[in-house]
C-alpha cells in the first residue's frame, strides 16, 4: 500500500470509528438523563438512544439520491459537520422535545457517512485488500464503541447533558477528510429496490441476523449479571466493554483469519454466537458469563466485517451506492427490533427466568446459522490479502 492510500484508508478508517457512537455513546448517561427529566415518560428517555437508529435507515434508503445530489468530499463532510453540530448540540438544550430533534439528525448525519465508511473501500482499495480493510473497519467500529462509552460515562459523572461532548471526535474525520479524500462523483445507485434485495439479499439479511443476535447482549447481560453474581456496576461495565475490545482485536486479524478458514468462516459468526449465549443460559454465574461475553465477541468481531467484504466484493466499486446503504438501514434495523422480537419470545417460551433471552439468543443463533447454509452453500468466499 502506497503512502497516499495509507492515509485514505486512515481517513476512511476514521469515519469507521463514529458511526457505533450514534446510540452506544449515550447508553451509559440515560440513568442520569432520566433524573434530569424525571417528569418525562420513559419511553421518551430511552429514545434519545434509540431515535437516532429511525432516521439512519431513512436516509440510508435516500442515499443513492445524496450521491447524485453531491460528490464524496461533500457528502462526508456535510454529514460529519452535522453529526459534530447535531451530537453536540444536545448539551446546550433542556427541552426533552428538542433533545430528540438533535438525535433524530444525528441519525441522519450517521446515515450520511455511514454508507461511505465502507462503501469507499470497496471503490479506491483491489478486491485482495478488502478482506483486511473490512476487518480494519469494524476493529475501528468497536473502538469508537469502547472510546465513546467510557468517555461518556466519565463526563456524565460532571453532569448529564456533558456526556453528549463526546461527538466532538468527529472533528479528527473531518480535517482527515478535508485533507486526503478526494473530491468525486459516485454512481450506480438508483435507491433501494426489490431487484437490489434479491440480488444482496444473503448479506442484507445476514446483516438483520447478526444485530438481532447481538443485541439481545447490550440488553440483557447488565440484568443477569446482576442477579446471578455479586458484580458491581463498573465491574459489569467493564465485562460489557471486553466484549468490545475483544470484537475490535477479532477484527485486527479478520484478513488473516479469511486466509485461515477461507470455506469454513461463513458459519464462525453464528456458530460462536450459539456457543456464547448457551454457555450464559447454562451457566448464569461469573466464569460463565465471561467466557460467554468473549465467545459473542469473536461472533461479533466476525459477523459485520465478512458480510461486508462478501457484499463489496460481489458489487465492486458500486457498493457504495447499492449494497452499503441496504447492509447499514439492515444493520440499525436489527438493533432496533431486537428487544421487540426477543423478550416476547423469552417471556413466552422460557418464562420470568433471567437467563431466558439468552436461551433465545441461542434459537435466534440456529436460525442464523441455517440462513448462511442455505444461502452460501455456493457463493464465493472473500480471498485474503495477497
């Protein structure tokens, strides 16, 4: 790699790490947020993390429309100065009401740039760089995750409306984007289709299958950790930040890992995913649940980068502008049905039982799991870095 395509895929590595921070970042202020607005329903409260997840699937569905509209230089730059004017600007209001209207567009600044931190490797980097770049994304992905969460929860110690300070890392993408990404046109998008669907749809609903998987982790674990251990919070904090780290190293080696395995790494997410969440349901203690954070870390760290690089690589340097926009509106779609599906089926199958969700991750993991057989038995596989 030329030093110039160094510091494009650092530049484009950079918008990688913001877009976890849209929901995740605030997760660990809502206790704090929610005595502030101790009037307001909690419904509302919790929207201020699940709000910005609506509106970056609406605009990924229109972002075939904002290429057309704008070039790549300023399409990322738009949305990154909305995402630092939109994150921050919730610490200078007190109206519950105008706090959801700054999460709603930094959901739309996330849906802008979201697409774009995958999508351009796939157009500027060779199909045997896109497994290790892939990888590299979602490793920067989880970083931002664990860097936003602690950060977060520091400032919110100050006060509850500090903690939204933290999107203030979006200035480094910026000047990184002003500096080194070029200034063209992408195309091939002509917005979401049902012919699209049908020709990404083992990726697109894999993508589905991983969040909803996942998800039923961030939910759940506080509460059965809990109840089934000693722990205290900042001990459960810090397990739950693990799984992070552990997903950001997977995401490290995921190029060497895609050489290691190249037939069999399609069925690693949801294999590890099934082995996580059934080690927590039969184990609900503290070995348990730590070996089962690290397995659904792997799964995870696994799980978005190959999808990605199977989507890219099938839509070459379109991806962008076709199969990007659906996996993103897949991915925070999942995130946010998650709990819908899941505790329904928890309460109904298994009861009031603490660890039930996590018996439904184990389901949720086999339906995944049959979904990669059925469709991958004969699509071909990413190829590492030569």
């Amino acid at each position: 790699m030329t030093k110039v395509s160094k510091k494009l895929s650092f530049t484009i590595l950079s918008i990688s790490l913001l877009t976890v921070m849209a929901g995740a970042a605030i997760a660990p202020a809502l206790g704090v947020i929610k005595e502030h607005f101790a009037t307001s329903p909690d419904i509302i409260v919790q929207m201020i993390v699940s709000m910005p997840a609506l509106l970056i699937i609406l605009t990924n569905l229109v972002f075939g429309k904002l290429c057309r509209l704008m070039k790549t230089r300023t399409l990322a730059i738009t949305g990154l100065l909305l995402y630092v004017l939109s994150g921050t600007g919730a610490f200078f209001v007190d109206n519950i009401g105008l706090l959801l209207f700054m999460r709603a567009l930094l959901g739309v600044s996330v849906g802008m740039i979201m697409p774009l931190s995958t999508g351009l490797l796939s157009y500027y980097f060779p199909p045997e760089e896109q497994a290790s770049l892939m990888g590299l994304s979602a490793a920067m992905n989880q970083m931002g995750g664990v860097v936003a969460t602690l950060l977060a929860g520091l400032l919110a110690g100050i006060s509850w409306n500090y903690a939204f300070l933290v999107y203030l890392l979006g200035l480094i993408a910026v000047v990184m984007v002003v500096l080194f990404l070029p200034n063209e046109r992408l195309s091939g998008g002509s917005g979401p289709s049902l012919k699209l669907l049908k020709r990404f749809h083992p990726s697109v609903v894999g993508m589905f299958l991983v969040m909803v998987t996942f998800f039923i982790y961030p939910t759940n674990f506080a509460i059965a950790a809990s109840e089934g251990t000693s722990l205290s919070a900042n001990a459960i904090t810090f397990i739950m930040v693990g799984l992070d780290v552990v997903a950001f190293l997977v995401g490290l080696v995921f190029g060497r890992l895609v050489g290691m395995f190249p037939s069999v790494l399609k069925y690693f997410a949801p294999v590890f995913f099934m082995a996580g969440y059934l080690v927590m349901a039969l184990f609900p203690f503290l070995w348990g649940l730590l070996a089962g954070s690290a397995l659904i870390g792997i799964a995870n760290g696994i799980g978005v980068p190959y999808l990605n690089t199977i989507a890219s690589l099938k839509a070459g340097k379109d991806a962008a502008t076709t199969v990007m926009p659906l996996l993103s509106a897949a991915l925070y779609l999942g995130q946010f049905l998650s709990p819908l599906i899941v505790h329904p089926l928890a309460k109904g199958l298994f009861g009031d039982s603490v660890t039930a969700s996590f018996s439904v991750g184990v389901i949720v993991s086999a339906v995944f799991l049959l979904q990669v057989y059925l469709t991958r038995k004969k699509q071909a596989q990413p190829s590492a870095r030569k």
